[in-house]
C-alpha cells in the first residue's frame, strides 16, 4: 500500500531541492551534480571543467554549504 503523506513529503523535499539547486550559479550546481549525481571525483571535475582539483573541491564545499542555509 502506497503512504500519500509520504509520497507528498517526497514531492515536497524535491521541490526543495530543485529550487535550492536554481539559487546556485551554474558552474556551482554542475559541480554539485557531477559529484554527488553522477559520481564523479574532484580530480575528474576539474578535467572536465578545466578547474584545478583544489578549486573544484573549494566550489563544492560552499556550494554544499549554500544548499544546507
């Protein structure tokens, strides 16, 4: 049996998401993304983006940072 308030706290908390997400800039949620989504490490960001690994780790940790405010 499906629980509707939990299906409703799920749609609510990807909405959530999504719109914390949109607060990001760009280059901010594609790092996001491809590190918690996609799995990708630091080091392979950076070749992706052309970033140094030091900076795509700093990008990620204040973006994260953002997401939890």
């Amino acid at each position: 049996m499906i629980d509707l308030c939990e299906e409703d706290s799920d749609q609510s908390e990807i909405i959530s998401l999504k719109n914390a997400l949109q607060m990001l800039t760009e280059e901010e949620r594609t790092i996001i993304l491809l590190s918690y989504t996609a799995g990708y490490s630091s080091k392979e960001i950076g070749k992706i983006m052309h970033l140094k690994d030091s900076t795509v780790r700093s990008k990620l940790m204040r973006s994260t940072e953002k997401l939890r405010k």
